[in-house]
C-alpha cells in the first residue's frame, strides 16, 4: 500500500500557483497599460475632432461639408444643362463649311466662281454657287435637307456638299446627353441605396 502512501509538498504547491499566478498578474498589468495608452490615444483623437479649431462639433463639420457637396452637385447638374442648351444651339449653327473655286468660262482663267456649302450640326442648310464670267455673273442657291439636295447638281456643287459633310465636328449634343442621363441614373441609385437603409 505504498503507493497510496505518498506526500504532498503543500509549500511546493503553493509556490509554484503564487508563481504563476504573479506571471498572470504581470501579463494583465501590460495588457492594462498597453489597452490604456491606445484608449488615450483614441481619446485624443476624438476630443480634436469634437472640438476643431473654432469650437463646432464634427457633426457641424460634416453638415457643412454634406451642404457643400449638395450645393456643387446643383451646380454641376446646372451646368450640365446650360452645356446641353448650348450644345442644341451649336447644332442649329452653321458649322460644316464646303469651299470650292473653279472656272465656269474657260475665257476667265482666274478661278472666280465658286461653290459655297454651309451646313448645321443636322447636315441641313444649302449651297451657293457663284458663276463669274467676262460678261455676267449668276449666284444660285440651293436647299440641303440632311445632307441631300433635292435638285441637280453640279460637279463642283457636289463636291462642295461632300467636302461639308466631311468637316469632323464632334458631336456635342449626344455626348452632354448621354451625360446627363448617366448622372441622372447614379442619383437614381444613390436614392435607392439610401432608401435601403
């Protein structure tokens, strides 16, 4: 029955819990300090942004700045708008030019007829043609409806209108309104995401 016989060192026991029950102790002292220097740190940051340079709260900051932001988004909504104005006159202005010099009498030589095309954004406007000569002059004009003449041509007329046509003039109106229907969508989705909420 000896091995039921045996001894317990009580101060042995004792010694080795208080051992590890100071190391426990030590590690939640550093862990006290180490969370309160962050908590101070926290704190500090958190009393700068409440109080600011002239005493407003953050939340004051961040109306003001959400009214900014309101205010420049009508801004850019109004100038997008008065961009699409403007870009509807532009297309209603003559803005495609077809220039064409030629002798209409082999008798002149100077090249003083001409063929002029002047045409808006929709490709309508007309073509005037001046045809000098030693004796007489005549001017004719001529109606373009998108870029088509009803009536015959001449040569140098017809390559009065082609030149036009091919003056590059970017498209304004369709691009402000592909913009404006963009913006117009992303508010669409801002709404919805703030109703979601």
């Amino acid at each position: 029955m000896d091995i039921f016989n045996f001894t317990i060192n009580y101060q042995l026991v004792l010694s080795v819990v208080g051992t590890i029950l100071c190391l426990f102790l030590l590690f939640l002292i550093l862990q006290f300090i180490w969370l309160r220097t962050k908590v101070n740190r926290l704190y500090k940051k958190y009393k700068y942004f409440m109080a600011g340079e002239d005493g407003g709260s953050l939340e004051l900051k961040l109306s003001t700045e959400l009214r900014e932001l309101r205010e420049m988004i009508e801004a850019s909504k109004s100038m997008l708008h008065q961009q699409e104005l403007l870009a509807t006159m532009q297309l209603q202005s003559f803005q495609k030019i077809g220039l064409i010099r030629y002798d209409a009498f082999d008798e002149t030589g100077d090249k003083l007829s001409f063929s002029l095309t002047l045409m808006d954004g929709r490709n309508n406007g007309f073509v005037i043609s001046s045809l000098s000569g030693n004796d007489a002059s005549r001017i004719y004009a001529k109606q373009i409806h998108n870029g088509q003449c009803r009536e015959s041509l001449s040569s140098e007329e017809a390559e009065s209108i082609r030149m036009a046509l091919n003056t590059l003039m970017p498209d304004m109106a369709a691009r402000v309104k592909d913009a404006v229907v963009e913006n117009e969508k992303e508010d669409a989705q801002r709404i919805d995401r703030k109703e979601k909420k």
